[in-house]
C-alpha cells in the first residue's frame, strides 16, 4: 500500500479512530482489493473472515427471500465499514455485499481485528463504534420506512448526501444508480421519480446525476426529522 | 434479589451467556426496578447510565418525530436486554424506552458492564452478542418493512410469537396491545384487523389474545421468509 493510500485509509472511520500503533498494525497486514461493479464482495451466510473498509465507490448490502425479492438493507461509500458485525462475534455475513459501482476495499482478517480489541480500550472503542454507527443507521431506517412518505425518503436520502454543516442553497452529486437509491430507501424506481417530481415545489431539482436544493433547513423540515437526528 | 429471581435472570440472554463469576457480579451489584404500564424507562438523548434485563412483561423501543409523530423501532420481553448500545460506547440512549405493559427488570450499571468486558474474552462475547443479536433483529425488521406486505407482517410476526421448533397447529398468546403489535410491524391498527382477517384463508385465526394457527410451516411459506432466516 502506497504512501497515499495510507494515508486516505487513517481518514477512514475505523481506522482514523484507532490510536496510531493499533492503525498501523490494520494497514501493515490489510490488502487491498478491488471489485469490478456487481462482483459479489461477501455473501449472506458465509464464513466472516474479514472486513472491509471502503476507499472508494459504494457497496450494497442486501437480502434475498425465499422467492428470489431483493431488499436493500443500506448502501455504504467512502470511510466505511462492512461486514463487521463479525466484530461483535457473529460466525457469518448477516447479509449479502456487493459493488454498486467500483470499489476500492481494505480487506482486513477478523482475527486481527479481534486480536487488536484486547490490546487497549481506546483501540476497542474505535472498532465498537463502527458496530454502534451501524446500529444507528438501522434504528434510523427503521424510523424512516415506517414514519415518511416517498418524497420525505426521497428528501432525506438527498440531506443524508451533504457534508455535516452544509446548509442553504447547494447541489449535491447522486452517487450511485437510480434503481439502488430506490431500493436503499424502499420504493420502486417509478415511484422514486414521482417523488423527485414532487419535491420540485420543495426546491429540490434533479437533473441526471445531480439534485439542487434550493434550501436545506426548508427540507429538513418538510423531512419531519426525528428529534435525536 | 431472592433465589428464584436469580435463576430467572441466570436465563436471560446477557446473563445466561456469561461464564458464572461474571454473572454472579451482574446479580450481586444489579437492582430489581417495577415499572407500571406507560412509564418510561429511559428517554432518547438521556446519558445512558444504565443497561437493563427484563424479566417480566414488554418494553417498547420507539422515536418521536419533530412533529410528535412515533415510529416503534422494536418490542422486547421477557430475557432480552435494552439500552445495551452503550456497551458499544453509545454516550446517550438511541431511542425512547416504555413499559407496554407492568415490566419487571434488572437494572445493572453500565459501568459495570464495561469493565466486566476486559474480564474475559468469554464475558466480552457475552455481552457484545446482545449487541450483535440486536444489529441482526433491525437488519430483519427493514426487511420485513421493505419487502412483506401487510398479511405477511402480520404472519410474520405471530410467527415470532413460537417458541424455537415449534411446528404444526399451535395457539399463540398476543404479549401486548394491538395498537403496539400495528407500530410494531409498521401499520395502522385498521390495517391490522385487515390483515388478520386476509390471514383467515391461510388458516389464522385470532380471539381476543389468542392466534390460532392451523400449519406453521405453511404460514412460514406464505411469509417468504428470507434465505438466511
């Protein structure tokens, strides 16, 4: 791993939040892989040997019912973790992985991982809050299918894309397909573009791959944004 | 604490995994609090001093939106633990915790939880699988929401309601209120009785507290139940 690299990886959730010796050691032994768009990065069921940080591009996270209906669970980019609630001991992927888009992983053993939580608090702590970020994420998801309606989803995955801080008028870049955004918020992709279509009288305008809001404290509002968010 | 309620919290998820010095900590130096129907156990946002197991009756976990509407997030009873993000750190408490009916319960401090963790790589794992059976019971429950609709939920749910191996004809008891069960697999109480009457044709039949249930295998099949369940 290049010096770059390294460095792109400390501001990753993970391993940013490790003290140093304890960061070095995941970037000493992780590799780096690559996934080609729609190669399988783990499947639901199978042994947790690893981890993955994201570099680069996004990884959908998914099940599948017995009659074959795919349900997007969440859709994870840039800084963060997959695949370790095998860090809370789970003996195999909860749910299916794959490349959205390419990507550019970390992978780092399981084993490391859990031989590194026994090595000082602030290091476990580290590799804990990637399990209680994903715990959050849930819980919010939750409260998003069963409060909002399809233009509040579709609002709140728009607000969910803007660097903390970000306020007022901006445009924002949609990272992956279509089709994915509507699976990752619950909805079909038609009735994505119906959303889309009424949050025009919101301020919100989606042209091809970009959205411009015309007022981001106006649709948090519209969104019914829950209290402790 | 008498010796019967030991033993009865010797069974419950957090302590029944832990080796028993650790246990024997957890019940020496825990409380037992009596909560009344209604009365909260802990807010979101409050400093989460306290992790608890419950012993009898049903807790539920739920969020307020900035208008004051509430989304259930979950429903938890009898051996199951709440509060316990904190043990992956959490400083504050997720979501608002309520007795749904009069609640029994263990209160232990999360203190004491934390460092039981560097005790032993078995007491960790112990305590971390609450957390790991809670990622995995949000993971199931966006699922549900995202791919069953209303009869399905419902079936689903009652499902849940069997003990372990279960199969056949079986009447099952409703824990809680109707109006907790609808918020709890995300419909309306009307939508409920709907959906408890389409289940009529799948050989479900509910009186008062009481779903019976002609051929659980059939009902699990007509649910569509994920790969990995």
């Amino acid at each position: 791993m290049n010096e770059a690299l390294r460095n792109a990886a400390r501001r990753a959730d993970l391993i940013g939040m490790c003290p140093k010796e304890a960061a070095d050691i995941l970037l000493d032994q992780g590799s780096v892989r690559m996934f080609e768009r729609g190669a399988t990065v783990f499947s639901a069921g199978a042994p947790a040997q690893h981890v993955f940080v994201i570099m680069a591009g996004w990884v959908k996270l998914y099940s599948v019912s017995a009659r074959g209906q795919e349900a997007v669970i969440n859709v994870l980019g840039p800084g963060q973790t997959i695949g370790d609630a095998a860090v809370l001991g789970a003996p195999a992927h909860m749910v299916h992985a794959e490349a959205t888009t390419q990507v550019q992983a970390l992978q780092l053993p399981v084993s490391l991982v859990l031989s590194l939580m026994d090595r000082s608090p602030e290091t476990r702590g580290a590799i804990l809050a990637g399990a209680r970020a994903h715990l959050n994420a849930l819980v919010r998801e939750i409260e998003m299918l069963k409060l909002r309606d399809g233009a509040q989803r579709a609002a709140r995955f728009l607000l969910s894309l803007l660097p903390p801080g970000q306020g007022g008028a901006c445009d924002v870049r949609l990272p992956y397909d279509k089709v994915v955004i509507a699976g990752r918020i619950g909805m079909s992709p038609e009735s994505l573009s119906r959303a889309f279509a009424r949050l025009r009288n919101r301020g919100v305008t989606v042209e091809g791959n970009t959205a411009r809001i015309a007022d981001t404290h106006d649709l948090s509002r519209f969104c019914d944004l829950c209290e402790t968010e």
